[in-house]
C-alpha cells in the first residue's frame, strides 16, 4: 500500500521548571488528582532540572530513523505528535493535513498491549483526526513489536553491557530484574501486558546468556487499597540482600528510553536502596536509538509498504497489523489512583 508519511506518537514532556505542573496537569486531567500529589510527583522533574529526557530522545530516534530510511528507504517525511506535550498531536495531525499527507504509517512509542500502552494511543490518534477535521490524515499503525528480534537482540545487547560494568567477582552471581511499569490488576487482566513482557524477558535473557531472569514492577501509584501488578523493584532488591546477593542488574525492558521514570524510579531511587543495602547495582540500558532498534522501524514500515517478512523471534509470531474490536478496554478505576501516569514507556 500507498503511504506518504510517518507519524512518531509519544507521550511528551516538559522542557523547563514551568512546564512540569501543566504537563502533569495534561497528563492527570479528568482523574481529580489531589494539588499536593502532583506537586510530589512534579519534585521528580525539578531533581533534574525540570526537563525531560524524553523529548530529546525521541528526536535522536528520528533523526537517527529519517537518516535510515534516506539510505534503504521507503523515504518517507517524518512527523512527531505527542499525548501530552508540545508537539501535541492535534497539531501534528493539522499540519500533515496541510501538508497534503492523505495516508501515513504511525510508530508508537511502546513495544506493549495494554490501555495505556496502546489502545489509549490510537483513541488519542482518532481524537486528533477529529480535530483536523474533514481530509484529515488516515492513520494505520505498525504493529506492535515486543517479540520483534530487532528489540530483542538489541536488549540483550543492553544487558550484556551492563553485566560487563560489574566486577569479574560479581557477574556471574548477579540476579537478573527486568523491570516494566505497573499497571492495575484491573488493567492487566485484560490485555496481554504480562505475557507479553513475561515471553520478552525470556528471550533476552536467553540471548543475553543468562539462565535465570525475574520480572518484576516499578512506577506503581494509586491507592493501598487498589491491586497493582507486583512485585516492586524496591522489594525484590530487599530480598536479593537478605538472600545474602551483593549484586544485581536492572534491566528497564518496559520503556524505549531513559526517560523520567527509568531515571528517577531505577538511576536515583533505586540506586539509593541499593547503596543501602550495599549491592552493587549495574543498570542496563533501554533501546533508545541503537541502531538495531531503528533498523526494525524500517523493517516494520516495510511489512505494510512491501510486504516484507514479518520477523518474530518464541512461539506465538508476529503481532497483527489491526488490533481486535474491544481489546485492552479501559479499567474500571478510582478517580484518584495517585499522580504518576499509568502508561508503560511513557514520562
């Protein structure tokens, strides 16, 4: 098929000390958050600066990507428009529109299914086309990629990295945490969040030459009272210590990149329990813009303009292009689950 761009679609972020609170503002509309919970969370961006990471990130991405698709093609405009921030993708979608784009692919910033890692992105994709307008841009996005050997062999690459930054004496004995964002019970009943990452993290470690891996979660908010996916970081790290462990390696599998909640959740707060407990914490990168990884955008964009290979590494192939009618439905949630956002690989 035919298409005349491609459209990035993120989630945002602030790019200075006032943008934080109407970033989360923008972020929390709708849920009642309290006033003093988003000034907690609004610390986490005020520790570096007010800024973050993510947007220049994304831009790398791009630009790393616009460079790969100039030299093996299809040579396609690239746009960015975001959930929650400058570019908003209202905006985006208006300008494509001006631009004459009639048809364009989008990449969505997340490997994951879920409401907030997918399902919310694309009725976020319709809102924008609403705004637009009549003529407005008709979107088909690329199908999702956990599984994808371009992901895969590129954090298995991450991780082994970071298991070569721990002395020789701790490599072979240091446990293995990837780590995803939290999401309620109600959330991850219905969609294939955990499996999914569960299937991921498998493969990497295989890849990574690790035999032994656990799974667990960061970035919970919400009520005591409301289940969320377990366990924490925080506590299998307190296990790994009382167990006699002096080592461990984090592995951020659930983001794209080193945004705010893998640097604030993992590289500060975490770092700190660590030090605590007096292990020795080595922390793997995120996909970010390895060339592996921006190679498989192509190699996405290339199923649907060419009828490339669908690549997938474990047992269940390929995701497809369309998602199903009614998956990853929205969860039944208190209003006021807390001020961090509820959207794996997002901040």
């Amino acid at each position: 098929m035919e298409y005349d761009a491609l459209l990035i679609v993120s989630f945002g972020g602030p790019e200075k000390p006032e943008d934080v609170m109407p970033f989360l503002e923008n972020v929390t509309r709708g849920r009642r958050i309290p006033r003093e919970r988003l000034e907690e969370v609004a610390e986490h961006y005020y520790h570096f600066g007010g800024k973050s990471p993510i947007n220049e990130q994304v831009a790398a991405l791009i630009a790393a990507l616009r460079a790969e698709l100039a030299t093996h093609g299809p040579n396609l405009p690239i746009y960015l428009g975001n959930r929650n921030w400058q570019p908003y993708l209202a905006d985006t979608m208006r300008q494509m529109k001006a631009d004459g784009v009639k048809r364009a692919l989008a990449f969505i910033t997340s490997a994951w299914s879920s409401y907030s890692s997918c399902r919310q992105y694309l009725d976020n994709i319709a809102d924008a086309q609403a705004a637009a307008g009549d003529g407005a841009p008709e979107i088909h996005r690329l199908r999702l990629f956990y599984n994808h050997p371009g992901f895969i062999e590129t954090m298995a690459e991450r991780v082994r990295d970071a298991y070569a930054t721990l002395p020789e004496t701790l490599r072979d004995h240091a446990p293995l945490l990837f780590t995803a964002h939290s999401i309620p019970l109600s959330m991850s009943e219905n969609c294939r969040y955990v499996s999914q990452l569960t299937e991921a993290c498998g493969l990497v470690a295989q890849l990574a030459g690790r035999d032994s891996w656990r799974l667990v979660y960061q970035s919970r908010s919400g009520p005591p009272t409301q289940p969320w996916l377990e366990p924490d970081i925080g506590d299998a790290l307190k296990e790994i210590a009382a167990s006699g462990g002096a080592s461990a390696v984090i592995a951020p599998i659930g983001f794209l990149s080193d945004h705010m909640e893998v640097m604030y959740d993992l590289d500060h707060e975490a770092k700190h329990l660590c030090d605590e407990l007096g292990l020795t914490m080595a922390r793997a990168g995120t996909v970010g813009h390895h060339p592996r990884f921006v190679t498989m955008i192509r190699e996405l964009i290339a199923e649907r303009t060419h009828d490339a290979e669908r690549k997938a590494l474990g047992a269940r192939g390929p995701m497809p292009d369309v998602c199903f009618i009614g998956c990853c439905p929205a969860p039944m949630m208190p209003q006021a689950t807390g001020g961090r956002l509820i959207a794996p690989g997002g901040g």
